[in-house]
C-alpha cells in the first residue's frame, strides 16, 4: 500500500513544475493560488492479530475446615520375652515368745530371830547325854506360851524331829525347848527353824545352821529365839 502512495505523490510534484515553466510562455493568466497538498500521513495498518482466547480464570475452591492433625500415637512397646517369676520364699519362722521371767517368789516375812547361837560344851558319850537346848521369846524379851510355836531340828544323825515350846511332857517352862540324844551319839551339824507346828511346819524363822566344828561336842545349849 505504501509504493502505491509514494509515486502519486511525485506526479503531482513534477506537474506542477512543468506548468510553472510552460505557463510563463504562454498568455499570461492568473497565477492560481498554491494549494498547498496536506501531507498524507501514512496511517499504520494495524494487522488484527486474533484475539486471544482468555483463559478461565480459576474458580476458587471453596475453603475447607482445616483437617486437625492426626494425633500421633506413641509406638506400642515390644513386650519382651516373660520375665520370669521368682519363687517366693516360705515366710522366715515367727521367733517364739521368750517365756516371761519367772516372777520371783517373795520372801516370807519371818516373825522370829536366831538372836544368840548355842554354847558348845564337851560331853563325851558314857559320861553324859547330849541335847540340844533353849528358849523362845516374845518381842519384850519374856518366854513365849506353851505350845505356841515349835522348833524344828534337822540333824544328819538322829534326822528330823520337833519339840513344841514349854511342852509339858518333856518337863518344859513356858518358852522352852529341848532336844535329847536318844542313844547317846552328838548331833553333828544340825540345823534349828522356828514353825507353827509339827502338824503344819510353816517357817517363822530362817533356817539356822549350827554345830559346825564343835559338832563334836555333846552339850549344845543357851539358843534363844526372839519375836520381832
């Protein structure tokens, strides 16, 4: 379209030029007025390109609750091989009880006291009879009554006999005990208690051992019990 513009344009250039030169040859007529030609401007042809297809604009999903996070679930532990049970062992055997001390007996309170051992006189057998002999007192110092206590003699001799105080069968004062060898023979070492009677020989006095070295001797004699 261009070339076609381009060689109108010289021609109408060169044409009036040529008339210019002729006409002042000819009669002279009045000189037209210049028109002047607008310049063609060339008016860019714009090639359509084809439109482009637009592209579907993405419709946008519709927003979804956000799925919450699968909690994790801790490992399930590998159980091991069995462990293996121990045998109890039989309870230890409960300590038997320790017997409670024996509760000591208490002592019985004596009423009366050896207060003056015998006199030891030489008696030899033939000659006289061995005894032994004394007195039993209240707590003034004064012979007891008949028969109200009895004297216990135990002798490795002649064994045990008794002799209540004051017995009259014996020829005996209130008070008064005597022990008479039946054979003649000495005691020996012997030993004297103080009892309620033959019948019931409850101590009232510790036992007295006596005799001793002078066992020999056949008079043993001035023994005195006192009431406390």
């Amino acid at each position: 379209m261009a070339f076609l513009i381009w060689p109108v344009l010289a021609a109408m250039l060169l044409g009036c030029s040529f008339g210019g030169l002729f006409g002042q040859q000819a009669a002279a007529s009045p000189t037209p007025t210049k028109t002047f030609v607008p310049t063609f401007t060339a008016t860019p042809i714009v090639v359509a390109s084809p439109t482009d297809t637009p592209e579907p604009t993405s419709t946008p999903m519709p927003t979804e609750p956000p799925v919450p996070p699968t909690p994790t679930e801790p490992p399930t532990p590998t159980v091991g091989p069995p462990t293996s049970t121990s045998t109890p062992r039989p309870p230890a055997p409960t300590a038997t009880p320790k017997p409670p001390a024996p509760t000591k007996t208490p002592q019985p309170v004596y009423e009366y006291d050896l207060i003056q051992e015998p006199h030891k006189d030489f008696c030899h057998p033939g000659y006289c009879i061995p005894e032994i002999s004394g007195d039993v007192l209240d707590a003034q110092g004064n012979p007891v009554d008949r028969y109200l206590v009895t004297i216990k003699l135990d002798s490795p001799v002649h064994g045990v006999k008794y002799c209540a105080v004051g017995d009259e069968a014996k020829m005996l004062q209130a008070g008064q005990f005597k022990f008479v060898s039946p054979d003649g023979q000495v005691f020996g070492g012997y030993t004297l208690t103080v009892v309620r009677s033959q019948g019931d020989p409850t101590p009232l006095s510790q036992t007295y051992s006596l005799g001793g070295s002078s066992a020999a001797k056949g008079q043993h004699t001035g023994v005195i019990f006192r009431h406390k």
